[in-house]
C-alpha cells in the first residue's frame, strides 16, 4: 500500500510529506506523550497499551545512530498538536520529528486504529516500515512499547540490501 500525500506538521515548524519520503523511514504511532505537572486523562491507566509512549519514544531515541547507520529516519505520529509535541521533543532530546496527525488525516486515508477518550481520538500504538512512499511492513499491536525497537532493528537489520540505502 502507498502512504497518501498528506502534509503533516513536525515539531520545528516544517511540513513532511510521508509519500514524498524516498529513504527508508520508520513511523511510529503512538497515543500521546504526558506532560510533567499535568495529570493523564481520568482511566488512562486502566485503557489497554495507553502507557508507554515515553519510554518508546526514548528507545527510538536511545538506537537512533544505529537506525541510520541502517539508513533509515523515523518520525513519531499522534494526534497531539505540534505545540505538545515540541515540549516532548525537546524534554526528550529527541533527534527526530514528531508529527501531528491533528486532523486524523492518516486516519482516514489508511484506516488507522484509535481509541477515543474525553472527546478526542488518539492513535494506537502502531508502526510501519515504508519506502519510497510504500508501505513495507506494519507493526501491530506493539507491546511491550519501550522494547519494540528490538523488532524493529531486528526487521532492519534482516532486510538490509533491500533498497535501504535509495
């Protein structure tokens, strides 16, 4: 399947066009990232596979040296604003954009699953391997969040002389 050409907004203000993307790229979906000294939506804890999109993020974060030595960049996606996510960026010491999917574009175009919670659809934890605009492989569910860059490298690493370096 190929990823639509929707323009997405990333934390430094720039639009990324995933169909647009020739390298290998890594999107990680996730539900939302906390805020330190705001609380989580009332039952966050009790919604299956809610929690963890710290520690995931920060292992994409932790192995983002060994992603592009396997020529592959990674955006994280949520419905968050890019206000939001530019505070996790930041407090994350992310090298990598985040995009906000505010508008549920992705949503609609490729039937993305969400979950609903005080009136706002947030993504599930999902990712997808892509290139040259087309969608190679999907994880899906991710559990545990913060290990789940094992299987992604692990795919990587399995699938290296296939078009990795474009």
């Amino acid at each position: 399947m190929f990823l639509p050409s929707i323009g997405l907004e990333t934390t430094s203000g720039a639009t990324v066009t995933l169909s647009q993307c020739q390298q290998r790229t890594v999107l990680y979906f996730y539900p939302m990232t906390g805020r330190p000294g705001h609380p989580l939506p009332e039952g966050w804890d009790h919604i299956p596979g809610a929690r963890g999109c710290t520690p995931q993020a920060c292992s994409f974060r932790d192995h983002h040296h060994e992603l592009a030595l396997l020529h592959t960049q990674v955006f994280g996606i949520s419905t968050q604003s890019s206000r939001c996510q530019q505070e996790a960026k930041q407090r994350l010491h992310l090298p990598f954009e985040l995009l906000s999917d505010a508008s549920l574009q992705l949503k609609q175009a490729l039937n993305l699953p969400t979950f609903a919670l005080e009136g706002k659809s947030l993504y599930k934890r999902l990712s997808m391997i892509c290139s040259q605009g087309q969608i190679i492989k999907v994880f899906y569910p991710v559990f545990p969040p913060d290990q789940h860059i094992d299987e992604i490298l692990a795919w990587l690493h399995s699938h290296a002389d296939d078009g990795a370096a474009i």
